[in-house]
C-alpha cells in the first residue's frame, strides 16, 4: 500500500530490538544488489567492567598467526578468507571480462563479482568480531600496535615486485586494521580497555631483559634468541609480551583511536559507503 510521498511501508522481522528509538536512517543498496539499512540509536556503554579476568596481554598482529597473545591458547589463526575464494573471484573477474561493455549479460556478471567480494567482506567482518568477543572475554587489558598499514602495503621496489605485491594481498586479506576497531567497540562494550602502543622496536626488544637484539631481526626470523639473556621465543610472542600494557602506561591513557567506535556512535546520521545508491 503507498503512503505519502510514493513511499512503501515495509514489514520488518527484527532478529533483536533496537538498543533505544532511532534518530534517524539511511537506506541504501550496494554494489551486489542488496540492501542496507543503517539507524542511529544510542548505546548505553556500561560503566563498571562486565565480567573482570585479572589478566592482561600484549597482541602482535601478523601473516603467520592473525594475532599471537601472550599465552598460546588465545592465539588467532589467519583464516585468509579471500586466499580461499581466490579462484573464484578469478572466474568471476574473466567472465566480466568477456562480456561486452554496456551489455545486460557483463552487468549481471559485474554483480556476481560483487556477490563473490561481498561474501569474503562478510566473512572477514564477522570473523573480527568473534574473534574480539573472545580476546575480549579473556582479558581486561589488550595492548596492541599502532599499525600504519597503508605504508606497509606501499609498492615495491623494481625487481620485488611481484613478492611485494603478494604481501600486499595478504596483508589487505587480513584486515588488520578493521580487526583492531573490532576490537576497540568489542572491549568499549564490556567495560574492558584497549592500550595503543608505539610498535617500534617491539620485536626487536627481549622481552626478558629489555636489551635490543643485535644484528636486526629480519621478517623471515620467527624465532627470537637473545645474546645477553639467552632468551629463546618465537618471534612474535616476543613482540606480544613487549606489547603487554603494564600500570603506568594505563594510567597515562594511551588513547583508542576514535575510528574504533561503529560509524554514528557519536549520533550524526552515517553517510551512505562509497559505490552504493541511496534510497
């Protein structure tokens, strides 16, 4: 039935209520064909933490492992999501490429390939989110690097190239730093902190003695050896129990970066994600 203004009234099957009445909504469809509604509501963070663990752990992030803590049992494995669908999105890539432009046959191929990304963006997203539940649930302080992943995935040198760019492709399959702001909202959530910590040198340090390693660890060493202690660790937990947050670093408040809260957390109504049309 329309209603005012050539609108239709849509029946909604909520799958959990809203946390208080929207201000407002943005509606829009994506490259895909599906669509999205996004509302702000207030959120009330609570102010004591929800369940308290008494533990604290530094968090390395990497290729090998997605994310080393401090204790074995709460590692993170990559699940290279975008790895595994890696053929067909090929597929899907060559059968748009086949089709001639501004047909109705390559544009029903384009959104298949969007259908494929969109599936490995799912993934990747709800894998973030349970994996920071769980991190989150374990621990009441999580210190992580301050990642620069763009000047990580900058281009490679003549002659690198090609090893460069399958970095690049891991590096952007993990999506490190949407795991982070995952993390951020997840801890904001259960009253549980989030400490940003300079990744300089925190790999390069033993985690023992504090001396720096002599001559530099190269990326291809996953395992630390300290000549001054006698130190023998794997590469990365090393680096996570550099990372550990201790007293005094908390109470110099480290900010968490403000992109680790949800788009709209602050009530402005979000903004409709690039290559998508507004309803």
């Amino acid at each position: 039935m329309a209603v005012a203004g050539g609108r239709l009234p849509l029946r909604v099957v909520w799958s959990r209520p809203l946390p208080s009445a929207p201000t407002s909504v943005t509606v829009y469809r994506d490259k895909a064909g599906y669509w999205w509604a996004s509302f702000v509501a207030e959120v009330e963070l609570p102010v004591a933490p929800v369940v308290l663990t008494g533990k604290s752990t530094g968090l390395d992030m990497g290729l090998e492992t997605f994310a080393t803590a401090e204790d074995e049992a709460h590692d993170v494995a990559n699940p290279r999501f975008a790895r595994t669908a890696a053929k067909a999105l090929a597929r899907s890539q060559r059968n748009v490429a086949r089709k001639q432009k501004g047909s109705k046959n390559r544009a029903e191929a384009k959104r298949a390939l969007a259908m494929a990304s969109a599936k490995v963006a799912r993934q990747r997203s709800d894998f973030h989110h349970k994996a920071a539940r769980g991190l989150v649930a374990n621990y009441d302080t999580i210190g992580v690097e301050d990642l620069r992943v763009n000047n990580m995935s900058r281009r490679a040198r003549k002659g690198n190239r090609r090893r460069k760019a399958g970095l690049n492709r891991s590096i952007a399959d993990a999506g490190w730093r949407q795991f982070l702001d995952a993390l951020v909202w997840q801890a904001a959530k259960a009253g549980h902190k989030v400490v940003v910590l300079p990744a300089r040198y925190s790999t390069q340090i033993c985690s023992s003695c504090g001396v720096r390693a002599k001559p530099r660890i190269e990326l291809s060493d996953r395992v630390f050896r300290c000549n001054h202690c006698g130190l023998v660790l794997g590469r990365d937990r090393n680096a996570a129990r550099n990372l550990r947050p201790g007293p005094a670093l908390g109470l110099t408040g480290w900010a968490v970066p403000a992109r680790g809260a949800p788009e709209g957390c602050d009530g402005s109504k979000p903004s409709v994600p690039a290559d998508t049309e507004a309803a």
